[in-house]
C-alpha cells in the first residue's frame, strides 16, 4: 500500500512511534519512504505529494474507507490505545471488540485523515482452501 501524504517526515515519524513500522528505504528525488516490520522490504510507503496538490474531490465518501495493520496480543491494543490518548491523535472506533471478526481493535486517523485500524486476532484461525 501506497499512500499519499502531504508532509513525508511527519507521516514517518506517526508511522514508526505509532505502528511501530521501521524506515527499509527512501527515494529522495521521488520523495518516497518505505517502511517495513521487518519480513518484507516494506509493508507501506508514503509519497508525499508535490506542493499545491491536493486529493480530488469526492462525493464525501474516501477513497479509503481503512487500512488495518495485525498486531501479536489484545496488550498492544491497550499500549495503542494509551499512546493515542496522551498524543492527542483522534481515535475514531475503540478500543473494542468486533462484532463479526471478534478481534479487539482501536481506529484512529492519520496526519492526513486516512484511517488506520491496529487489531489483534485473539483466536487464531486459518484459511485452508486444500480439498478434501
């Protein structure tokens, strides 16, 4: 995922303090940052939009509704949840449980109002699309 951001070293400074997400690369003449967990190259980069322009205009409705990004344990939830409160940053949903997924969860909003959502799957299950 690639998300366009306004002002590139705020959104990785928000990105490494909140999510924990380690710069892997940059491109300075592009004004991109990759930033990774550690097992890929990277799992979101930011490129910051050039000076003037601006996101287009919609309807009301984003182009991204959320992003969510799994995390070890219910406590990172809670550890999220107290570093938003004390930042300041706006917590849109949480911290809670889902009502479908039935993962713990916390949503907030980004320097550039994109929602992210941190959340963590208490009973872990998998997919297995093998036939039988």
């Amino acid at each position: 995922m690639v998300l366009n951001v306004k002002n590139l070293k705020q959104s990785e400074q928000f990105y490494q303090s909140i999510a924990g997400l380690k710069v892997s690369a940059r491109n300075r003449r592009t004004k991109i940052t990759f930033l990774s967990f550690g097992r890929e190259h990277h799992d979101v980069a930011l490129m910051e939009l050039p000076r003037g322009a601006k996101h287009a205009e919609g309807t009301g409705v984003p182009k991204l509704h959320h992003f969510c990004i799994y995390v070890g344990s219910n406590d990172v939830i809670d550890d999220v949840h107290r570093l938003l409160k004390r930042r300041k940053i706006p917590i849109v949903s949480g911290p809670e449980t889902l009502e479908v997924a039935g993962n713990r969860s916390i949503s907030f909003l980004d320097p550039d109002g994109n929602r992210v959502e941190i959340a963590c799957n208490a009973n872990k299950f998998r997919f297995d699309n093998r036939k039988k």
